[in-house]
C-alpha cells in the first residue's frame, strides 16, 4: 500500500499527520452512528435505518476533492461525506432517525424523509437565494434507486450554461462555471435504465460530473452476477473511455479501502472534471457493507462465510486503521483513544438527541392528561376518562399519535356533556393539529411572496388594426421575448432547437440566441426532465419540453418523485422553478391522444398543471411561471397552433394567473365545465343549444393544480343548479378530480337540483382516425345530448326525451 501523495499544498508532516486522523475519527463516529443506529430501530425508538457503513473511507476521500460552490446528487448511504463537508453532525443523524419535525434539529428534511436523505439550504427562511458559491451544496436525494442520477446531469450542465452563456446571473450561482456537479450510486442500481440514459446524455453534453459506484458486489441480496453483465460496471461502460480522437468520459478504478489511492483519485477526477468539463466515471470496488443493506433484514441470510470474512478482513475502517499505524502517522494507543472519544460522543449525541426529541412531545402529554384528570371528575363516564388517562400516563415515550388518539376517543366519552373542561379538551385538540399538521403537510408548493399563484394577472391588449395570426405565431414571439429579457432561460427538448419544434413555436430562436440556450435533446424524456431540475436548482430558469403529453410516461417517476417533492421534502430549503412545456388534447391514436390527465394529477402533486385553451393564454402562463417560485406544466392544445388568434401587443408582459378558471359564457341553466381542445367544442355546442332553448355558462378549468382558488365554480353553480364536467379523460381520472374538488371542497352540493354529470372519453385509449376520434372521446354530439338529457330531467315538458 502505497503512502498519500502530497496532494495539500506541501503541508508539513505534522499538519498531513493532523488531517488524516481527523479523517479517521470522522469514519470512527460515522461507523458508530451506523451501529447505534441499528440498535435504535432495533428497540423501537426508530421506524426504519439504512446506513454508510462501509462507505466511510470512499467518502472521506471525495469530500476532499469537493469545493464550495459544488453540487452532490447522491444517495441514503452517504453519511460520512456530509460529515466530512461540516453539513451533517452526530445529532443531525439521530434527530433524522426519531423523524424531529423541528428543522433546526434536522435540517435534512424535518422528519418528512427517513434519515440517510441529505440536503443543503439553498434558500434562507424568507425563500431568497442564499450564496451558493458560498458553501457546499447537496441537492435533496430521494430513496428511488438511480432517481438521483438526471437531477445530477441538470446539475453538471448548470456549470456549462454559466461558463459559456454571456450576460447571465452569475452572482450567488457560480463562479465561471468551475462548480463539479458529483454523484453517487450503488452497483445494484446501476442496473436501471435511469442511470444508463444519464450516463449516455452526460457523455454527449460533455459536462462536469463524477459519478462515484459503491461497489459491494450486492444489491440487498442479489449478488452482481444477476445484476451486471461480467459483474464489473467499469468494464461494460469502457466503451465510453474518451480517447484523443472521440469525446467521451475519464473512467478510473479504485479499491474502497485504499485511503491514499482513493484520496489520489478523487483529487484527479475532480481536477479533470473541473478543468476541462469532462464526465468522470470512478468505479469503487472492494467495498462493504457490514450491517447489511438495511435494518430490514441479516445479511449472514445470503452471504457465504467466506463473503462475511472477507467482508470484515477488507472493512475500510479497518484497512485505514492498519494504513495509520504502517505509515507511522500513529499509534496504537493514539487510535484506540480516538476510538474511544468518538464512540463516547456518539452515545452522548444519541441521548441528547433523542431527550431534545421526546421534550415537547412529553410536554403535550402532560397537558392532555391534566385535562383528562378534570374532566375525570366532572363526567359521568369518569371511569372510562380515568383509564384513559391512565393508559397515557403509563406511556414512557410517548408519540404524538398516542397523545391525540386518547385526546379524541376521551371526547366520544362526554360527547352529550357540557362543561367548561369539555371545550378546554377540544381547543386543546384543535390547538395541537393547528400547530403540527403544519409540519407535515406545509411547502407543497411555494409559500412566499413569489409563488405562481399569488404573480398578478396582466392581461392582453391589443392595437385597434391587431393581426389574425397563427396561435403559434403568438408562442414565438413571447419566447423571444422571454430569452430577451431573461439571461437565465433556455430551453431544450426533442427538436426544440434547430426547426424550433414540431409545430414551430421556438421558430428561428436557436440561430437568435445560440445553440446552448436554445437546444436539441436526444430521445430521453427522463433526463429531458432531469436537465430541468438540475439547472433550476442552481438558479437558471429552464423550460424542458416534452414532445408530447404522452410521452410523460418515460419521465413521470422523475417528476412525481424528485421534482413535485422538491420543495416539501427540504421543507422550502430548495426549489426547483423548471417549466415543462409539452402538447396534448385531440390528437388522435392510442399512443398520442394527448390525455392521461388523471395519471398525471394524482402523481404530480406539487407541480401546477395548467391547460390553456390557447396560445394567448399560454404565452401568459409561461411569462407568470418566469416570475414565481413553482414548477408547473404547461399542455398546449396540439390542434392550436395553426387557429388564428388576435396577436397582443403586450407580449412578454401579459400574464395569465395561476389557479383562476374563467367564465367564458355566462349562462343560466346549467354551469358546464370543461378546459383545453375540448372546451372549444362546448363553445361550439353552446350555440346549437341555444336553439332549443338551452343557456349554458361555461368555465374554463385553465389550471388544474392548484385548482380554483377562488372557488368561483361553486358561485356558478349556486346560480344554475346543475353541473357538468366535460373531459376527454377517461372515466375516474381528471373529470372525477374536478369534480371532487367542487362537490368536497367547495359543498356545491348545497345548491344541486339535479345530481352532477362527468362526460368524459371511453375506458379505452383512442382510436386512430376522425371515426376514432368520434368514438372514443366525447364529441359535439355527446356533448349536446348530455346536457339536453339533464335539462330533460328537470323539466321534461319543455325538453322531450331526445333518443
């Protein structure tokens, strides 16, 4: 085993001697968080762990090469690098194993993600851009294996875009585009297709990212032979090797218990990867895992007792250990006393933690069961108040779920009782989950004075002589404004950059404002998407486009559970403002007829969904999303662009608002609504209706999430009595959201005559052609008749039964 190479400037021994214990005893206390960490779960103090133990040493020697200013987008083993970058302690760890809903304890994620996910604060309490050039940065890692992975290659292309983009905000963000965006990954999940396509993306962008694979030859049980072709990862990747001729990655191998090789490494992939924006695959072998990969189960199930031997022979702690003492760094008792201070420490952070925790918790538990103790006296179920009672106070830990479930069951016990303990019981109740849902269910989406739905409406205006244009017409010219005004947007997706789109919305930008900003992706939804998150997280606004709505599919996991959670799981700490422009509605055939919707809102809660009836009103939508803090959807009706539109001549001004439906036709017999392509053709039964005596008012959805904020479709319905939802969903899916959202959360039931209707498309997906069309999702036929049949309903006198 080689001795470190002087790596620090030509520090003297004794300063070389200082940082490689202090490396040492951070990989001592991050083993022992590990192991008591276990024992917590083990014993019930704790829901569920999973650890870095057997990681530390890798870990330590890529927190060396990682500067202020650079990104991580990692996974739940990386413990002892955070601690070695000073932005995870001892009581951080075990404030995120008991879930602490206070965020100054755990700053990770309040208690919302199970430890082992890491974060940084990019945003101060008030939701503005801290300096992150500043400090060490960590983007907010989720459990899916591999869904770290296209949030990295958004995070390295950031780098690109401030090194190469002139007359952008640098400012906070970067500091000429020197940042390192490093990822990291285990064997097993090397596996998915997600790390493949950001592996084949990052290649062709050519951009700063290291992506070190802990290698434990395992994946939970299944050993690498079942997961990678030759069971070696760097071995099926060499084809990706750059060499002078061809672009490519710098792929290096070293083995995890090697400390002065792995600290060699690191310092060259990160060096080349700053230097030169090349991707730099490190393949980390030789690694272990000593608890096995989580609390979950034993790793002696499925590993042989040659594997566990070997496992613990080759233990990275070990082998650094030995390295110390070998290399005269020193000795024996020197460690062993290290060892002994830092397990110390942990066992003093646990109970500290774990005191800090149960404080408050105990604190309400007391108060509950001094009321209890009152209203034992006074009710005439005293005896069923007092075993209550009893049972809370017998509880020595107790959770808040204990706590409230005997709090609500002791009022099913007085329920026709009066007295003044009985209302002190309920506001006590009501004053507990006014104060603590909160800490679940807060930051969904933005709370600051930038979120979308609060940006002001601006509406259009048009010149007296104002054109009949296409409404496409109309989209390009407000993106050009957009790139005009903004350094920091761009866009890139699947012909976006050199025809402008599919349908010519981006029309001669790319030659206008570069091939950067403007740019070409290759045929990879997910890290389309994953581009978007990364560089939205380092302040640039992004419009990733996805061809077509249905093509969502390839990217949803990635934008169900990275993007829509970004901002709840760091509990407003990051945001990610990315604009995904996409096109649905229409369209006819089974594999691009444009309307999953209902999927898509169940999945992507946390994103605005917004489905503008035309391109006037998406263009407001895109200069609104350009000013506020939230990521959201735009799908533009794919049979719009070539209808005409008056041009305004307020564009990049206008603004369409988020959250606000629109009546569009007021009426007085019936609220119908509906949004999209498909409230073109309710405007165009409106008039046939009217000749049978029939006055529709119509409402344009506009925004799906958030949906009606000012709950106008229920002041509608209060008027009309009667209530239609019009979709070309299919059964149960966006039509049945709409209306939940107005029957359950608006009570428009109080003002129904006649029972509300969804018309909505066949169980089926569509079918190719116009007769498809027709039969597959609703069509002006249906739409007449469905409406005719409720009014026929109410009043089938003057509205005779149509078929």
């Amino acid at each position: 085993m080689q001795t470190i190479p002087d790596l620090q400037n030509n520090i003297s021994f004794d300063d070389f001697k200082t940082e490689v214990l202090a490396d040492y005893k951070i990989a001592v206390e991050s083993r022992e968080c590990s192991l008591l960490g276990r024992r917590e779960v083990l014993t019930g103090k704790a829901k569920f762990g999973i650890f870095g133990d057997g990681k530390e040493v890798p870990q330590l020697a890529m927190a060396k090469a990682f500067k202020k200013g650079d990104w991580r987008s990692g996974y739940y083993r990386d413990q002892t690098f955070m601690m070695a970058i000073g932005e995870f302690t001892k009581e951080h760890f075990f404030a995120g194993l008991y879930a602490d809903t206070d965020i100054k304890n755990e700053p990770m994620s309040a208690g919302r993600q199970m430890g082992g996910h890491f974060v940084t604060h990019s945003l101060d309490d008030n939701g503005n851009w801290k300096d992150l050039t500043k400090q060490y940065n960590s983007s907010a890692d989720i459990s899916p294996t591999a869904a770290q992975m296209p949030r990295l290659l958004g995070l390295a292309q950031a780098s690109k875009i401030f090194r190469h983009v002139d007359g952008i905000n640098k400012s906070k963000f970067s500091i000429n585009g020197d940042e390192v965006a490093w990822g990291t990954i285990g064997n097993a999940s090397t596996s998915e297709g997600l790390f493949f396509e950001t592996i084949n993306a990052a290649g062709v962008l050519q951009v700063p990212m290291v992506i070190s694979i802990w290698d434990d030859e395992y994946g939970i049980s299944v050993h690498a032979k079942h997961q990678t072709t030759k069971e070696n990862i760097s071995e099926i990747l060499k084809g990706f090797q750059r060499d002078k001729d061809q672009k490519g990655y710098e792929i290096l191998r070293v083995k995890g218990w090697d400390y002065a090789n792995l600290v060699a490494t690191y310092q060259e992939a990160g060096a080349i990867a700053r230097e030169e924006h090349v991707p730099v695959i490190i393949h980390v072998t030789e690694v272990t895992q000593p608890q096995g990969h989580s609390t979950s189960g034993s790793h002696e199930r499925y590993k042989t007792p040659e594997r566990l031997a070997w496992e613990k022979e080759h233990d990275c702690n070990l082998k650094m250990r030995e390295w110390i003492i070998e290399s005269g760094i020193a000795t024996e008792e020197t460690l062993v006393e290290i060892e002994r201070n830092a397990k110390r420490e942990v066992r003093e952070a646990k109970k500290n933690t774990w005191n800090t925790f149960l404080k408050p918790i105990t604190k309400e538990q007391h108060e509950l069961v001094s009321i209890l103790k009152s209203i034992e006296t006074k009710s005439a179920n005293g005896v069923f108040i007092a075993k209550l009672k009893n049972s809370l106070e017998a509880i020595d830990e107790p959770t808040r779920k204990d706590i409230l479930s005997h709090g609500r069951k002791a009022l099913r016990y007085i329920l026709n009782e009066t007295f003044e303990e009985k209302t002190k019981l309920q506001q006590w109740i009501n004053q507990i989950f006014e104060n603590v849902q909160p800490k679940f269910s807060s930051h969904i989406f933005s709370e600051t004075e930038h979120a979308n739905s609060r940006i002001k409406e601006v509406k259009p205006t048009y010149s007296d002589d104002a054109e009949l244009v296409d409404g496409r017409i109309i989209l390009r010219d407000n993106f050009d404004a957009i790139f005009n005004n903004i350094p920091e947007a761009l866009v890139f997706g699947e012909d976006s950059g050199n025809i402008g789109d599919v349908n010519q919305g981006l029309e001669g930008l790319q030659e206008k404002y570069g091939e950067l900003r403007i740019a070409d992706a290759g045929i990879r939804e997910a890290t389309i998407i994953g581009q978007g998150i990364g560089m939205s997280l380092r302040g640039l606004r992004p419009i990733a486009e996805i061809q077509y709505l249905d093509y969502f599919l390839y990217a949803l996991q990635i934008i169900s559970d990275d993007l829509a959670t970004t901002h709840y799981r760091t509990v407003g700490k990051q945001k990610s403002p990315l604009i995904i422009r996409t096109r649905g509605h229409r369209l006819e055939g089974i594999w691009h007829s444009g309307s999953p919707m209902g999927g898509i809102l169940h999945l992507v809660r946390g994103v605005n969904v917004l489905v503008p009836r035309n391109m006037t009103k998406a263009a407001g939508f895109y200069n609104t999303l350009m000013q506020g803090d939230d990521p959201a959807i735009v799908v533009e009706c794919l049979n719009g662009y070539r209808l005409k539109e008056k041009m305004p001549n307020n564009l990049g001004a206008l603004k369409t608002p988020i959250g606000v439906v629109e009546t569009i036709k007021e009426g007085n017999d019936i609220t119908v609504v509906s949004y999209g392509s498909t409230l073109r053709i309710v405007e165009q039964v409106a008039k046939e209706l009217i000749a049978v005596g029939i006055d529709i008012e119509i409402i344009d959805v506009q925004s799906l999430l958030p949906f009606d904020l000012n709950q106008d479709i229920v002041k509608s319905v209060e008027k009309t009595n009667r209530l239609i939802i019009i979709d070309e969903d299919v059964p149960g899916g966006a039509s049945a959201y709409i209306l939940n959202e107005v029957l359950n959360n608006q009570n428009a039931y109080e003002y129904l005559d006649s029972a509300p209707k969804t018309l909505s498309a066949k169980a089926h997906r569509p079918a190719y052609g116009n007769d498809g069309d027709y039969f597959s999702k609703p069509s002006a036929e249906d739409i007449f008749e469905a409406i005719y049949n409720l009014m026929h309903e109410s009043n089938p006198t003057k509205h005779p039964k149509l078929r």
